[in-house]
C-alpha cells in the first residue's frame, strides 16, 4: 500500500487559468511584461519557493519510507517558466508484515514525515492520522503476543511439565 503527501499552496490560480492569464495578459513596460505580470511572477516564485521547501521536508524526514522524489503541479508563469503550486511524496505506509515492532517505529517515521513542514495541509494530516491508527494497531498486536509468550515462560522458569494446565490448583502430599 503506497499513501502520499500532498499540499497544494491556496491563493494560486489554477493551472488552466494561470496560463490562460499569462497569454492573455498584455505586455507592457519592462521586459515586455506588465506590472500586474510582475506581480504575478513575484506571488508564483514564492509559492514555489514554499511548496519545494514544503515537499523536501517530507522528504527529509520519510527517510526510507519514501518511493520517490517529490513531484510538483507546475504553472507556466507570464515570463513562460514553470512554477510550483503544489507537490506531493510518495509514501510506503504497508504494515511490515509480520513484525509489529517494526510496524511500529514505521508508522512513527511516516507520522513525522507527515508533519515535518511548519504547515502541514489537510491531507498531511490525514497521513498522519492513519500513522498513527497503524502504530496503534501494531502496539495492540505486539501486547497480544507478549501476552501469549508467558504461559510458555513461566512453564520454562518453573520446570512445569507439558501436561500442567493452566489454571489448575496443584496440591502437594506431605
């Protein structure tokens, strides 16, 4: 099972409108552009500047957990660059089979990956939500089997035979 990381930056236009803006928009003064086109430049380098610092937290912290790069949702901008409005890291949130310890310190990397950017959107916390119920369960599935263990090491400790029932009184005959 793969999860992802998503944010996308509010305030910016959608892709289609964007690019429809930056033809349509005329050029004017500097650099052929206008100054709303400048503008718009300025407020699309720093949407891009904090959806790339957004997404390379997450994939700072999914350490191996992570199934790739980052990907971005790009705009092309009036002075025809491309630039980031949103973004997204691929996540390997499977339970390790088997190994509920294991299942449990990975549930813990994706929960920080999931929450490493200063603001984590509602789909960061989504992911990191489900971390957390996977941590849970893990936690749930490690005590039952630490549980199930100690019949066999009290019968160990003790030198009990296979043949002693637990739950039963013994009596000893002087």
């Amino acid at each position: 099972m793969a999860g992802s990381i998503c944010s996308v930056s509010g305030g910016c236009p959608s892709s289609q409108s964007a690019t429809a803006q930056s033809r349509a928009a005329p050029a004017g003064s500097a650099g052929g552009l206008s100054p709303q086109q400048q503008t718009q430049i300025s407020e699309l380098a720093a949407t891009d500047r904090h959806v790339r610092a957004h997404e390379q937290a997450h994939l700072a912290a999914a350490g191996p957990f992570a199934t790739g790069g980052a990907s971005y949702s790009t705009i092309t901008g009036p002075d025809g660059r491309q630039y980031a409005v949103g973004g997204e890291v691929g996540l390997d949130t499977a339970p390790v089979s088997g190994d509920p310890g294991a299942t449990i310190e990975k549930a813990r990397v994706i929960e920080a990956a999931a929450n490493a950017p200063a603001d984590p959107s509602s789909q960061d916390r989504a992911v990191a939500a489900a971390a957390a119920a996977m941590e849970q369960a893990a936690e749930m599935e490690l005590a039952k089997s630490q549980q199930a263990a100690i019949p066999s090491l009290v019968k160990s400790a003790y030198g009990q035979t296979s043949d002693s029932r637990a739950g039963q009184l013994l009596s000893v005959n002087a």
